[in-house]
C-alpha cells in the first residue's frame, strides 16, 4: 500500500509540472510577476535576478553596443532570460555568431545594400531589421521615397526565402512619423511584417502615449521596441521605468520584441547602461536579464588601437561603415566576414576594425 501512495504522489507531481509547461503560466518560484495592462500601466515591486536556469522571454532582447566580444558572457548565460540580439548589422562577428542568443540581422542603411539577401542567407536568418533612424541626419539618413525604391529592390526578394521584414526604425522626433506616412505611400508594394520603434525620454506616460499613437496609425501592423530608455540623470527613477515598462510590454499582445538600450559599459552622463565598468550586470542589467554577474573582464584603450573613424554621409554607392575581422572556426573551413554598421553615434560613435582578409575594409 505504500508503494502505491508514493507512485500516486509521484505521478500527481509529474502530472502538476506538466500542466504548468503547456499552460505556459509560471510556478509559484517564478521571480517574474505579470498583470493585465492598460494604457497607462501599472507599478510594481521589482524582482530579484534568478540563479537557476531561466525560461527564456520571447520578447526581451538585448541591443548590443558594447565594444568589448566577452560581455555577452552575461547574457548568453542559462540564467538569463535573453531571447534574441541584434547590433545594427547585416552580420554578426564571431563571438555574437556563436552566443546561441538568436541574432537578427539590420539593412542599417543604403549603403552595400546589394548584398543584404546574400548576408541573410548565408547565415540562415528568419528576420531583418530594416533602415535605422532614415529621419535622422547623423544615423542612415535616407530620403523616404528612395528608401521605398531600394525597399522593392533588395529587401523585398527576401520574401521569397520566407524572411520577415521590419520596417525602417524611425526616431521619436517630429520628423519620425512623417518620414514612415511618406515611404508607406510610396512603398505600397512593400512587404511590412511588423514595426520597430525607437523611444528615449523621461517617465512612462510618454513612452505609452508614443506607443498607441503608432498603433492607431498603424493597427494592422505588430510592433518591436527595438530602442528604448529612460534618460533621466536619476539611476532610481531609471531602474523603476525599466521595471515597469519590460512588465507593461510584456503583457501588450501587439507588442511582439523589445530591446532596451543598450548593452555597454559606463559612458559619460548616461544612466541607462546595462553593464558596469568592468563588463558585469549593473542594477538594471541584473534587472533586464534576470540573472547575476559571471563574467567580468578589465580593458585597457590600447585594445582597441585597431579602431579607426570613419565619416560620411549614406548614399546607395557607400560601403558599409563597419567591418569585423574575418572569422575563421579552428578547422578553417569557413571564412565569413562580418559587416558591422554604425549604431547611435551621439556617444558609441563609428568605429571601424581593421580587416584581415578580403581586401580590407567593403
């Protein structure tokens, strides 16, 4: 009789777990409290990092900006409940290539966007990002209606594959959303899976306010938040805006992705970096990824001495502004050069890596 109430008790807790994995709700040891979203929200106590193996968000990625290839250690750890990255790039280096965080790829600008569909393929991915900030004079900077022309000339085929494609990224500024009304007009042909937006300010109510009035001009279409902060001088005010925001997002079902900026280390009057000095999760880091410090990895200026700066503006004819250095698997088999493309110049600024191979820099 024993026997039989021990292997009932087993089979109750089997049976227990279970339900829980195909209802997808979390156990009562979930560090992760969800509610049901309005317009406006609502705040929260914020969790603790967990120390054990996370379920991944589908939704929470990271923008990766750092300049030093071991900081992704943090996020690519099994407590960490980073889903996917990107880095303003048509393809990854090396050491995002092979984080087994799910990378996806950007058309940053019309520069070298010839060879977009072959970038794509060669890696296998199942998304792109498209133009960033096309608005903006100091990001891609691209005139709307010849944006849409090179949109139906190289991003458009990539339907073909199967590829879901994103919308160029505007900025949050008035010439944002007016940029987006003209390509639309004039990319009425195009192919739009879903909608990146880009939003910096202080306090919650402008972000939500940003977010619906781009979904009642833009209904139909899903929307990923692939840049967002608080930019308030006050670290407090910026970790409660992070807490709130990430639970806010991750209830609305028309928000597919989010992507915090950014994943770097300390810049000069900047509050919301995810990463500390030494590479390891600050505060809103631990918060962002759900997870504690277990990589840390000091770096001097003179490991960086094969950057260089390069200027221009973007045009169709302008070769990436970025290009990482071969990478080359210990067998030697492969051989993939790695396009990197500017990213927020206000503090990361362009940089470029001397090539290797290849002829140099595209």
């Amino acid at each position: 009789m024993p026997i039989i109430v021990s292997v009932a008790v087993a089979l109750f807790y089997v049976l227990s777990v279970l339900s829980q994995l195909v209802s997808g709700k979390p156990s009562s040891t979930s560090s992760f409290t969800r509610t049901t979203s309005t317009k406006h929200g609502s705040t929260s106590t914020i969790p603790s990092p967990t120390a054990t193996i996370a379920r991944k968000n589908p939704k929470r990625g990271i923008a990766y900006a750092s300049d030093v290839a071991g900081d992704v250690i943090n996020a690519n750890q099994t407590a960490s409940v980073i889903s996917w990255q990107y880095d303003w790039a048509n393809l990854p280096p090396a050491y995002l290539a092979t984080s087994n965080i799910k990378y996806i790829p950007m058309q940053w600008g019309a520069g070298s966007i010839d060879k977009l569909v072959d970038a794509v393929r060669a890696q296998g991915a199942d998304t792109v990002l498209g133009y960033n900030e096309p608005d903006f004079s100091e990001e891609s900077n691209i005139d709307p209606t010849e944006a849409a022309r090179l949109w139906m000339q190289y991003i458009q085929p990539l339907k073909a594959y199967g590829v879901k494609l994103g919308a160029p990224a505007v900025t949050a500024a008035g010439t944002g959303r007016p940029w987006l009304q003209k390509f639309f007009a004039a990319c009425s042909q195009c192919t739009i899976d879903f909608l990146p937006i880009h939003w910096y300010g202080s306090g919650t109510a402008g972000f939500y306010d940003y977010l619906w009035a781009i979904r009642a001009e833009h209904p139909n279409i899903p929307v990923w938040v692939t840049e967002y902060a608080d930019t308030s001088d006050n670290a407090t005010e910026v970790l409660t805006f992070m807490n709130d925001t990430m639970r806010y997002l991750d209830e609305l079902e028309w928000v597919e992705r989010y992507a915090w900026f950014g994943f770097f280390r300390p810049k000069t009057g900047i509050h919301y970096n995810l990463l500390k000095d030494d590479g390891g999760l600050n505060a809103l880091g631990e918060l962002y990824t759900g997870a504690k410090t277990v990589h840390t990895e000091i770096v001097s200026d003179a490991a960086f001495a094969e950057y260089q700066t390069v200027v221009g503006t973007d045009t169709a004819g302008q070769p990436l502004v970025t290009s990482w250095p071969v990478y080359e698997p210990s067998n030697g088999a492969l051989r993939a050069a790695s396009s990197a493309l500017s990213y927020r110049t206000a503090f990361l600024g362009l940089s470029i890596i001397s090539a290797v191979a290849i002829g140099g820099v595209w």
